[in-house]
C-alpha cells in the first residue's frame, strides 16, 4: 500500500559554469546533477503526467501521479539553474536551507531565497550548521532545530514547517525533538519504522544516474547491486553511529 507520495532529494544542480562552494562536505559531488540531467528528469516526469505538490496541500490524499520534489544545502545553483527550470515545466520544489550558510560563498543569500519563495517554493529549514544531529547532546541538538526555524522565520517574514535532517542520521528522539521544535513535516533519507505521517521518506537523486535510473526510481525500484549496497550502508551506519561512519565514508572516498 502507497502511503506516501514519492519524494525525490536533490542538492545541486549543476553547470559547467557553477562554482563548487568552499563549505560543502566531502563527497557531495556524488549528488550533483547536471542541468542537463535535470531538465531531462523533468520533462521525464511531465511526458509521465506527474504533477508535483507541496506540503500546503493535504498530503494524506494524494494521486500516485503526485510527487514532491526537495532541494537540500541551499547552494546557490538552486536559484540559478534549478528554479528556471522548474517555472519552466511548472513543478514547485521545497528548498531547505543551512541557516549558518545562508549568504556564504556559493550559497544562497535572503535575496535569492525570497526570490524562491516569491515564485511559490516552499522554504524549509535543513539545520543551523548541517551538523549530524544524532552526535549531539540533547540542548545542542534542539538549538540546531529551534535556532534554525527561527533565523530563517525572523529574517523571510515566514512561518517554516518543514525541516530536513542533515545528512540522513535520524532516529526516534530526533523526530520527536523536531515536533517540539513546532516542525510540522520531517523530511528524512529513509523512513523510520513507525514514524508517523508527518515523517517524509526521499530517495536520493545521483550524479551518475541515467534517465532509465530515473525511471526506476520513480516506479519504486532500484537494481539489486544498489539495493544490496544501501542495506550495507545503513547497517553500518546502525553499527557504527554517525560520527565513525562518517569518518570511513570519507576515508574511502579519499582511497577512491
Ligand atoms: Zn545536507
């Protein structure tokens, strides 16, 4: 049974001309899509009659061609190549945004996320300094949360109710602390066993993706190989908590 619409997760779209910003984390290169790529998923999912939808509308009654599309970090790509592209075939994306790097080098400033906002996006919140939550103590982990809804809220003039966990560490409590901090939808990597319809579950969009990729994606599946690496990866993840793991993450995409 589909309880939720597909909700897809990018990060930057890219073009030859986009400068790679000075914060980004090791590896995230690995999500960058091409502007080129994009457009193609795009007119992929319009020949296909999907139609993307927001959180504004009532997302327990959806249509199986209704998706979501979601824009995590905040780079400056999405407001230059991302956002014409999307006016251009009519979807509308949710952008969650890093508060601390907000008007940093090769990240959006308030303009370019008012301009977003004016153009009908949804602005969400995607921590205050993309710290993985789950290191955290507790006060940190709620000053990450609360801090970052109500800089992005003091200084748009919006209400924010959406968040994306950084960096797809999530559990129990982060959920739980994420409601107090008056989040109304979560967005996460992958679902948690019993966590709630305010709890969004996103597949990740990947640089080497082909358009058949895609396709897969969008129809449910993935291949095998792939399946096998990701339960790899969140068992490991599991084992050894978010700290470690992201220290053999980048260990091996160093060796690489
Ligand atoms: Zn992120």
């Amino acid at each position: 049974m589909i309880t939720q619409p597909i909700v897809l997760m990018y990060h930057g779209i890219v073009t030859p001309q986009t400068p790679v910003p000075r914060e980004r984390e090791t590896g995230a290169d690995l999500y960058d899509v091409t502007a080129e790529n994009f457009r193609a998923q795009l007119e992929w999912l319009k020949k296909n009659l999907y139609r993307t939808v927001t959180i504004r509308k009532n997302l327990d009654a959806f249509s199986t061609r209704e998706m979501l599309l979601t824009f995590d970090d905040g780079e400056m790509n999405n407001c230059t190549a991302a956002l014409p592209l999307l006016k251009e075939f009519g979807f509308t994306g949710h952008f969650f945004l890093i508060a601390k790097r907000i008007g940093k080098d090769g990240y959006m400033g308030w303009e370019q996320i008012r301009r977003l906002n004016a153009e009908g996006m949804i602005i969400g919140s995607h921590g205050f300094s993309h710290e993985i939550l789950t290191n955290l103590l507790d006060p940190q982990i709620r000053e990450e949360l609360s801090a970052s809804r109500k800089y992005l809220e003091r200084n748009l003039g919006l209400s924010i109710e959406s968040i994306s966990i950084p960096r797809g560490f999530c559990d129990d409590k982060i959920i739980r602390m994420a409601r107090e901090a008056g989040y109304r939808y979560i967005f996460v990597s992958e679902k948690l066993d019993g966590a709630g319809a305010d709890c969004f579950s996103r597949v990740a969009v990947k640089s080497s993706w082909t358009i058949d990729r895609f396709a897969q994606a969008m129809q449910g599946s993935a291949p095998i190989r792939e399946k096998i690496l990701v339960s790899c990866k969140n068992g490991v993840k599991k084992i050894l908590g978010g700290g470690a793991y992201d220290w053999v993450r980048r260990m091996m995409l160093k060796i690489k």
